[in-house]
C-alpha cells in the first residue's frame, strides 16, 4: 500500500541538536515544490554541507534557521536559503498558486518567499512582517475565492464539468471590483491574530488583535476558511483539560487601514479528559488541524504523554435548543420556529496509539458527508479517504479521515507497508538512542504520495497506492488514474504524483483514454486544455521506453503550436473595420478549404497586404522559420522509414490538424519571402535551380490530404512514398533535435527498489558515466541545443542555462535578441516552459 520511491540525505550528516522540542516544518505546494526545515547544526570545523549549492551561508550557521527547497523530479539540487530568521522557523505555507512561500519563526517574523529571475532554485525575500518577540504557532494565505469540488460518483461522465464543478466561496477580502485580495494571517503565541495585506502598489497593511478580551496563551492552533469569506481560528493552550477555542476573524479595510474584528464560536474540551480512565493520561494537545482549509465545521485533535496518543475527530452541527417544560405548554405563534444552536459533537475517535510525531491531512477536495463517502466506497476510490500519523517509532498509519479506522501500516525501517488485519513480516528491534521518525509529513495534492523528513534530516517519498491495500483490478485502477490526471488538467496542478503510480504498461491505455474523454469536451474547453493535454501525454510517454518515441511527438508538437500562434500574432489587418475573423483565422479557413498542391495558387487567395512586415522582425525570427522548414523536410523524408511506431516523427504522419498547421505556416513563409528573402529557412539542394519549398510544400499536402479526416485516414499512396524516398538525394535532411535531457528521477523509480539519493549530488545510472547523455534519439557528441530560440550552443556551451522541472527543455538565461518579435516569444517562456513546467537554472557543464 505504501512504499518508499526514494530516500534524499546530505553527503555528511551535520551535527544534529538532538532537541525533541524544535519542531520541523515542511510544505508541499501544488506544482510540486516541497519546502522543509531540518534540527541539524553547522559548526565551524563541520564540513558536513557543501557551499555549491547552499546559498548565503555564515559559518557558522544553525540549519534550523534555514529553509531548503527542491522539487520533486530532482530532489538532490536543493536550494537552501539563509532565511535570516533569528529564531527557529515554525510555520512554512504555499500559497494557492505554487510559486510563492511564507515562513515564520518563533521571534513573531514573518517572510514572503519569491523565485529570483522564476527559477525554483533562486529564491529572494520580496515582503516582511512582525510581531517582535511573539512566536507564530499557525499561518496562513487569506483565500483567493477559488474552490473547485471533485464529484467522484461522477467519474464515469464524460463531461469534466460535472466531475470538477466550481464551488460558490468568498474570498477572505476584495479589491475594487470584486478582486481578491492578497495577504497572510498568523496567530501567535499570546493569543494575538495579525494580518499582513499586500496593495497593489507593493506595499503591506499590516494590523493585529486580540482573540478574544482575555488574552490567554495559545500552544496550538490552525486557520480554515468559510464560504462567507470569514476566517475560523481553533486555538489551545497545550492542555488537554483546557477548552479548545474557535474564533470568527473579519478582515476588513477602513479608510486605508487594516481592521480586524473577532467574535468568540463554540468551544469543545477532548472527550479523553472526561474519561475517567484516561483523565490524566494524556496531558497535552500536541496536534489540531482542521479537515480541510475550506470547512470550519470539521476538527481533528491529537492529545499525547512521553507514552502514547489519542486521536478524536470533532464536527460542528446545528441543534434545537431545549426548551424549558414551563413554555412547552404555551400556544405557539404562528411561524414560530424552534430556536437553534451550534454545538461541537465527537464523531470518532482512536483507542490508545503509540506517540504521535507528525499529522499529515489530504488536499484532494472531494466531500466527506455520509453519503459522499459511500460513493467512494461503492466506486473504491480512496484517494483523498485517508490521513496520516506518523509515530516516534517510525512507522507511519493512514487513517480514514472521519471514522478513524486503520486502513494502512507503513513501517519505516523495513520500508514495506501492509494491510489491516495482517502480520507484521518484519519485527523491527529497538535500538539504542533516538529512534529514526518523522517529524514533518505532509501530503501530496492527489493524496497519491507522501513526503516527511525525519530527525536525521533525511527527505523521503513515499507512494500511496489509489487502493490503498484493496484488490483492484486495471480497469478500475487505470480509471482512477485518468480521473486524477484529469484533474491536474483541469487545475493546472502538476501531475508528477500521479506519474509516481503509473507502471509502463500502463501508458498506452493511459493515453488512449485520456485522449478519448478529452475529444469528447466542448470545443472552447477542448481549445483551453489543448496544450495542458499534450504536456501530459509527454510526461506519460517517458515513462515507457517503448512510447519514448512519442514523446518526441507531443514535446515538438507543443513548438509547433507556440510557433504557429506567434507568427499569426504577426499579422494585422490592412483595414481597421474588418469583420470578425482575424487574418491568421482566414489564413486557416483557405489553407482548409484550398487542396491544390502549388503553393503559388493558395497564395493567390489570400490578402497579400495582411503579411506585409518589416524586415527586422521577419529576420529576428528567421531561427523559428528555419526550425519550422527542417520539421517539414524531416517527416517528409523520413516516410518511407516508418515501419515502426519506436521513431520519432510517426505520431505526425496521421494528425491533420497538425499537418495543417505546417502547411499554413509554409504558405506564410512564402509571402514573407517575396518581402524579405533573408528570412526564408536554408536548404542545402543539389540542383542550383531547386524550388524547395515548391517541393516541399506539394509532398506535404498531399500526405495531409491522407489524414485531414481523422475519423479516416488512408495510407500515402506508392507515388507519394517514392517522391520522399528521393528528397534525400535532393535536399539534404537535417539531424532534428528531439529529446531534451531527461535528468529527472521520475523516470527511474518505476521498479518497487527505493532510491538512495544525496543532496548536492546529481543521481545517475548505475554504471553510466555521470557527464554522458542517457538518451535515445541523440549521439553523446552532438550540438547542444537552446530548445525554445532553436539556436545551436555547440558541444561545450559556456552560457549559463536554465532547463524545465518536467520536460528537460534547456534554454539561456540571457537573451541574445535586442528585436522585439524575438523579446515577446522570449517573454512567453519566462515564468514557464512550453509544456508549463518551472525552470531551474543549470550549471553550463550540464547544458
């Protein structure tokens, strides 16, 4: 059910505090970025952390001071911030977009967490706040309205509005217009809730109040949201025979001044401090977390002593108050309704646990009434069902969310997990000192996988079956798969966990179903995921070797795409009053409507005054042309060889629309090369008086008249495979680029052996030479690529790079260009990558 995909620790293990009492914090945000702290020491004679990738460090330095970052695919290049906290940093929060990252400590800072230049291994402090002196003991983004609902008894639908519906929520506060605004809340130590607003011009707001007219201490507390748009804070002060307090927070902005109004909600006391047994066995609260940010109404609570712990699960429901017997006899008015309050019930709790170390809460938003959970009981899907505990003994239970019960054992030691109701195959021996546990944990955004970092500063990832230990055959497995992609689709979350279940046999059917639901959207949704679609089914083909072909396909078909929108961008109407169809949508309507194979006949149909451009624009982007008339020429000649669906290009030869595209942009290219012929693509011929893109274009068209209708495609005739099998001796065919370095770990931790990884220390192959290519469609000695300029950096680049968290797509980090077309296509890619993954910068050595 659970299993360790790999484990991450430093080269030389820091001294570590060995204090039970320093809490470690980690975070998982939803494009795959995990932050965490660690308890370790570095002193001066201590070598333990190497300075190339550790940033801004002192010697000495308290690494409880700092905070690491990585992201999932490479968790060895770890970018670890001398965050300048004074105090041990207690609370570490993403905010809703996965790109930002508050950290708090316990001398009441507060920092805001920004990627330098987007790289997810740069990061600056861009915002500050404080409470000097007060320690924060819970902190939270305020909510930006946004909260969509996963219907699992609708999985079968085909249509993803009814699986993933919007959900009516209020954000926490609103700009002019209804806008959300941004900002942070935190509560502290003596009972104080401060709030930090960001306006639009950079600057924070900041305010703080009392909970409540007596301030008391607050041990523990957590933060959860309504649909109101108010905010709900559960506080305690560490004892379990005191009441846990539930606070109403407004927030609000009064002639440009931050105000806070609080109002005091129904309290509860744990109900093992009224039983008589277990009165004073478990002294102190030491976890309180609501079920989800988005429901106040849900509450787990964890009391524990040095022996053991409880675990009780708490909901909040509406009552009809009790009347007293000498107005029951009274004549009701009419209307009249019985009076209601709120009151906190106990809807389950655990017996006796061992200690509990580390809570960790699902993020999938499915519901959990009654009724929703024996949907997802009858249709098997766990995903989202369970929380984790994490105990002093190293082990690590899944537990459902509501009623408690075990659904699964993870043991730490052995790295095997079982089922409820069987054996331990393993006795684990006690061995002297601290026992290895984790002290962080913290679910993934599917729920499919878990990270926690133990007392030795260790990172590990473990997956979580969908089964979660049930028998479940393919079809209901790979259904459930497909619904959690689906899902990423939708959000724009990454889905590298899901990748993380994914077995190679798996991705064919994967990828035929996932294309299936998808053609069967409307077409504006079809037209917003239409690139989302294609990332997906890249990262799914790399999975398999037998698919790697394919994901050559999809990575160049993306190129394509963002090529082909860019150079229509370019075109503007000669009249300023046109109709509704730009000129870039009557260039697609003619190419569709137009079969003639003679490139100077389609030209004659369009307004020729529509393509005028300058010439620098035209030349600055003559490295896109040049890229666009090789992808033409290779498919071209390589249609005889296509025996096999193993080589790249094969995926092409049946896809219409894409075929269209090409010819489309060829006729472009033509127009533009009558106005500036520097900017037509290079062809080396063997004939002086040679028309390539003639050629090329009458071989394209007719291969795209083959497979314009999809629904069925025909197979080139003899006549058009002869022509092809002679453009070789015609046109010289270049050697395409296809495969960006896959260097991340996703690709290697298919088997059920966990990996052994270093941080600072890039993972290779066993028995590979660390610094050769691991790549299929490319030899060790060939061109380095700038995948997104289309430029040759040669075989030893000497600029420094950035490459994408997901696809391995390499770029510079300078631009080269000083003209604008160029700028704006540099511009498309600064945050993310063609395929909408991070960048991460890379050392020139690795380009």
């Amino acid at each position: 059910m659970m299993e360790i995909a790999y484990v991450c620790e430093w080269e030389k293990r820091p001294k570590s505090n060995h204090c039970p009492s320093i809490p470690l914090v980690c975070a998982w945000s939803c494009r795959n970025l995990i932050a965490f702290t660690t308890d370790l020491k570095n002193e001066e004679d201590d070598k333990g952390l190497d300075n190339a990738f550790i940033t801004n460090i002192t010697r000495p330095v308290d690494l409880s001071h700092m905070i690491h970052i990585i992201d999932t695919d490479h968790p060895w290049d770890v970018n670890s911030i001398n965050s300048g906290h004074t105090e041990v940093i207690s609370c570490l929060e993403w905010d809703q977009s996965g790109s930002r990252l508050l950290s708090a400590d316990g001398d009441g800072q507060i920092k805001c967490w920004g990627m330098s230049e987007h790289l997810v291994n740069s990061w600056e402090c861009t915002q500050s706040s404080s409470v000097d002196g007060d320690p924060i003991v819970a902190l939270s983004w305020l909510h930006n309205g946004v909260k969509l609902a996963l219907h699992v008894e609708k999985s079968g639908s085909t249509n993803f509005g009814e699986k993933f519906s919007r959900v009516k929520f209020s954000p926490s506060l609103t700009l002019f217009g209804g806008k959300p605004m941004e900002g942070w809340l935190a509560v502290t130590v003596s009972g104080l809730v401060t709030v930090s607003l960001l306006k639009p011009n950079g600057t924070l707001l900041t305010a703080s109040k009392s909970l409540c007219r007596l301030r008391g201490r607050v041990a523990v507390a957590d933060i959860a949201f309504t649909g109101g748009g108010n905010i709900v804070v559960a506080a305690t002060d560490g004892s379990s025979s005191s009441p846990v307090q539930f606070y109403k927070v407004c927030v609000s902005v009064v002639n440009e001044k931050c105000r806070i109004d609080t109002e005091l909600l129904p309290s509860l006391f744990m109900r093992c401090t009224t039983d008589p047994v277990r009165r004073d066995k478990y002294p102190a609260v030491t976890h309180l977390k609501f079920l989800t940010r988005e429901n106040s109404e849900q509450v787990l609570l964890c009391a524990s002593s040095q022996m053991g712990s409880i675990v009780e699960c708490w909901s909040l429901r509406k009552e009809g108050l009790p009347v007293n017997n000498i107005f029951q006899h009274r004549s009701p008015v009419v209307g009249e309704k019985q009076p209601m309050i709120l009151k906190w019930r106990i809807l389950s709790a655990t017996n006796d646990l061992d200690r509990v170390s580390a809570v960790a809460l699902p993020k999938l938003p499915i519901s959990i009434s009654n009724t929703d959970l024996k949907v997802a009981s009858d249709t098997k899907f766990f995903p989202g069902l369970g929380l984790a505990l994490a105990f002093h003994d190293g082990s690590i239970q899944i537990l459902h969310r509501l009623s408690l019960h075990t659904m699964g054992v993870f043991y730490g030691s052995s790295g095997s997990s079982q089922r409820v109701g069987e054996e331990p195959t393993i006795k684990r021996q006690r061995a002297g000192g601290p026992t290895l546990h984790f002290k962080a944990l913290q679910f993934s955004w599917t729920s499919l996988s878990l990270v926690g970092v133990d007392n030795h500063g260790k990172l590990h990832m473990i997956r979580v079956s969908p089964s979660m230990g049930q028998m479940l055959d393919m079809n209901t497995l790979l259904r459930h798969l497909l619904f959690l992609l689906e899902y990423c689709m939708v959000t724009g979350y990454d889905w590298w966990d899901v990748l993380l279940q994914a077995q190679p046999s798996m991705v064919h059917n994967l990828l035929e179903k996932l294309h299936e639901e998808y053609m069967r959207q409307n077409q504006a949704l079809q037209q917003v995921l239409s690139t989302r679609i294609v990332a997906v089914k890249a990262s799914l083909c790399k999975l398999s070797s037998a698919t790697a072909a394919r994901a050559c396909d999809f990575h160049a078909k993306l190129l394509l795409i963002a090529i082909s929108s860019t150079l229509k961008s370019l075109l503007r109407p000669h009249v300023l009053n046109t109709p509704d169809k730009s000129p870039g949508d009557r260039l697609s309507e003619i190419c569709a409507k137009n079969t003639d194979t003679d490139i100077d006949k389609v030209m004659i149909n369009l307004k020729t005054e529509e393509f005028v451009l300058d010439g620098p624009p035209l030349q600055s982007l003559q490295q896109l042309i040049q890229w666009v008339g090789d992808f033409v020429l290779y498919l071209l000649a390589n249609l005889p060889n296509q025996g096999s669906i193993v080589r790249p290009g094969f995926g092409f030869l049946r896809d219409g629309a894409s075929l269209g595209m090409l010819r489309e942009m060829l006729v472009m290219i033509r127009i533009w090369g009558l106005l500036k012929p520097g900017c037509l693509p290079i062809y080396t011929a063997t004939s002086d008086n040679q028309d390539s893109m003639f050629l090329l274009f009458r071989l394209l068209t007719k291969l795209w008249l083959c497979s314009r209708d999809e629904s069925h495609p025909q197979d080139p005739d003899e006549t058009l495979i002869d022509e092809c099998c002679l453009l070789p001796s015609q046109l010289l065919v270049p050697s395409m680029d296809w495969l960006p370095i896959n260097d991340g770990v996703i690709t290697k931790i298919q088997s059920k052996h966990p990996l052994r990884l270093q941080f600072g220390k890039p993972y290779t192959l066993p028995g590979v030479n660390p610094n050769a290519q691991v790549e299929v469609f490319r030899s060790p000695a060939s061109q380095r690529m700038d995948h997104l300029r289309c430029l040759h950096l040669g075989i030893s680049p000497t600029e420094d790079s950035k490459a994408c968290t997901r696809c391995g797509c390499v770029t510079m980090l300078g631009s080269p260009n000083k003209t604008n077309a160029m700028r704006q296509w540099e511009q498309r890619w600064i945050k993310n990558c063609l395929c909408g993954g991070l960048w991460r910068r890379i050392p020139s050595t690795l380009t």
